[in-house]
C-alpha cells in the first residue's frame, strides 16, 4: 500500500493506492489522523481542506473495511476539518455508507468538485 499527499494552497491530498486489509488498514488511519491533526494544529495559516482520493485502493476481506470505516468515523469526531471522498468505487462506498447513521462521509466523483466543494454524489 502507497500513500502520497500533495499539498495545495487549499487542501491536502491523500491519495492511497494498493490494497488494505485488517492488518494494514490501522497505518492507513494513523496516517489520515496524523495529516488532520497537522492541519488542525497550523498557526501559519487557516486548516487546509483534507480530500481522500481512495480511487486505486483495494481492500481485501471485509473485516478491514470494518475497522477502517469504524477508524475514520473515529476521526470525524476529534475534527473540525471532516475530510472529504473522492474515486470511492461502489461497493466500498454501500459499505461506508451502512456504517454512516448520521451521514458522516461526503463522496465527491473526483477531486475537482471535492476541492470546489460540489455537490456530494447522490445515493440511491
């Protein structure tokens, strides 16, 4: 598994790639929740918007897309600054969304619209 983050003037860029599982997934969560953190804490400037871009992610089993759900849930509630989903592939997003009772995660079809703060992807 691969995480790069771009900075922009704006936002922070968390692109994963690669597969997750229920041994991985909690690098993953520790990397998201110590990018919030970053951002939350700057005096430089005002907090960045934070965009996963989960597009070439895989996960493996379902027990590791249960903890991870359940870790950026986790991370909703210690933030200010809810981060943002984009290139969600479907039957994650089922999943994410099962898990979501107060409506949490905002899924975007791209980065474009999640930086411009479009319209969330509509569910059926």
């Amino acid at each position: 598994m691969k995480a790069r983050i771009k900075n922009t003037n704006e936002s922070i860029i968390i692109s994963l790639d690669g597969k997750v599982d229920y041994e991985t997934q909690d690098e993953v969560c520790n990397l998201i929740n110590r990018t919030v953190s970053q951002n939350q804490n700057r005096t430089d400037q005002t907090a960045k918007k934070i965009i996963l871009n989960l597009k070439e992610l895989e996960f493996v089993g379902s027990s590791g897309i249960t903890q991870f759900v359940q870790s950026l849930k986790a991370i909703h509630q210690q933030t200010d600054i809810v981060p943002k989903y984009c290139g969600v592939r479907s039957e994650f997003k089922k999943i994410m969304k099962a898990f979501d009772e107060t409506n949490e995660f905002d899924f975007y079809d791209d980065e474009a619209l999640s930086k411009k703060n479009g319209k969330p992807v509509l569910e059926q």
